[in-house]
C-alpha cells in the first residue's frame, strides 16, 4: 500500500474509533450515553455582566459545554451560549435582572447531558471604580455619594448613602441614622466580599446622628441604605483630604448579592426542564 493511501486508512480508523466503542468481543457500537452533568459550577456577579465557571468533566470524549439561562429555577432554560472551555460570559446580562444559570456537557457523538444539578443564581448590578470624595468639612458639597444616581453629592444631600470625613487627621465613612455600615475588613479588591451580612452593623450612639466607622486603605466596607438596598466601598487610597475608592450597588431591593451565588440542592431528574433549542 503506497503511504499516502495507508496514512488516509489510518485516518479513518482513527475517526472511527473515536465516534464508536468497542465491546469485550472486539465488535464496534455506535456510542449513545451522554456525559453526566457539570459540577462545581459558580458566578461571579459583575457590571452588566456574569461570568459562569466550572469543573472539567471526567469523561474523555466530552466535546464541550453548551450554558442555558432562565428566569426562574422553574422556568424554560433556553440554550445561552457554546464553549470548549469550562467557563462562559454572559455578556447579555442586565444589571437588576435575576438569571438562573444552568451547564450541560455534550460529547462528540452530540449526546448531551442533563441540565446541572446546582441552582446558580445571579443579578448583575452595576459598579465604579477610582471615584473621589473630599472631606465634608472643607468641601461639603462633593463628600457624599448617590450609589442609586452614581453621583457624587453634598453629605447633607438627601441623596447620600455616605460622606468622607476627617477628623483631627482620622479619617471616617458616615451614613446617616437611617442607614448601616459594617467593616468588612482587609481585602484584595472589591470582589472579595460577596454578599451583604445580616448582622454586625455599627450601632448609632448616644446623642448621634449619624454612624461612623475609620476609613482605612484597603479595607471593604458594607452598607444597607436607608431604602434597603446593599452596597459596597473599597477605599483605595486616602491623600490629605481626598478619600478614592471602588464601589458596587445591588439594584435589587432587599437583595444582599454583592458577588457571586451558589448552592446546591441536588436537582432530581424529573424537575430537570427540556432545553429550548
């Protein structure tokens, strides 16, 4: 047999053990079982934005993901997008919108697996970065900030969530009495805190009226507006009287997502829902 004749049978032996099996006697099958479910599956909640990760799936022949979306946990999964990596990014996300996210894994032959079993759950909300504030006893009208407008404003605003002081060179984030705010400690950046706590606020004191606690370089702060929504503020430097920072809003009411959500719940297969493609 001529090379070339004998590289092109090689070829094709190799296709066609790749889309078959072979079975303890040697014989060839067509290979019809779909890969199991992804796992590991989580987001991170961006601006506008999530972006979908998970875990490689064991089996050899797993040809890629296909990422689905709904609206609720119960609600029709309609396919999102394709990919050969084990992460995906929506970029379609609206900021306020709750998605449901859900992976399946498919293999050459295009078996396709069930939907994942994890309830991934995600609401973009919109973020800022390197924003400046002046302390409020020099430069009242540009010390306090509007997370809902995104505009800096005068600390005795009736829009402000917070205000920048400096005390006797101290330097402090206020809110006003109808408002809390929580030190959420050292941090990387702002990702690092993921959700709102549901306790530990700075309590208002004694003949207060407002609740303060020390700006400090690196440190991520939490707040709970006065019309219940969360944010967060990571202060990235503090100069004289000048405080810059980063900063994400929950558009949601009442939601304390800040980052990412997962968890599972071990979704049966009945409640598995057929894929709209």
């Amino acid at each position: 047999m001529k090379p070339v004749k004998l590289f092109l049978a090689i070829l094709i032996f190799a296709a066609a053990t790749l889309f078959t099996g072979c079975d303890e006697f040697g014989d060839y099958f067509y290979d019809d079982v779909p890969p199991s479910p992804p796992e590991g599956i989580y987001t991170v909640t961006g601006d506008e934005r999530v972006d979908l990760f998970w875990d490689e799936n064991p089996e050899g022949d797993v040809a890629g993901y296909n990422v689905y979306y709904a609206y609720s946990y119960d609600g029709k999964y309609t396919l999102l997008g394709s990919t050969y990596n084990t992460s995906y990014i929506d970029y379609g996300a609206k900021n306020g919108t709750t998605y449901y996210y859900a992976v399946t894994a498919y293999d050459y032959n295009n078996n396709e697996s069930d939907l994942s079993y994890e309830v991934i759950y995600d609401t973009p909300r919109p973020e800022g970065f390197n924003q400046a504030l002046f302390d409020y006893n020099r430069s009242p009208n540009n010390s306090g900030y509007d997370f809902s407008k995104y505009l800096v404003v005068a600390y005795n605003s009736d829009d402000a969530d917070f205000f920048f002081e400096n005390y006797n060179g101290t330097y402090y984030l206020n809110v006003w009495d109808d408002t809390d705010i929580q030190d959420m400690g050292l941090t990387g950046d702002i990702w690092d805190i993921s959700y709102a706590p549901s306790s530990g606020w700075v309590p208002m004191l004694p003949n207060e009226n407002v609740k303060y606690v020390e700006a400090r370089v690196g440190h991520t702060y939490v707040i709970w507006t006065w019309d219940n929504h969360f944010a967060k503020v990571r202060v990235r430097s503090i100069s004289n009287d000048r405080m810059v920072f980063d900063w994400a809003f929950q558009l949601v009411e009442g939601n304390r997502e800040l980052k990412r959500t997962t968890f599972s719940n071990g979704r049966s297969n009945h409640t598995i829902l057929k894929k709209n493609r």
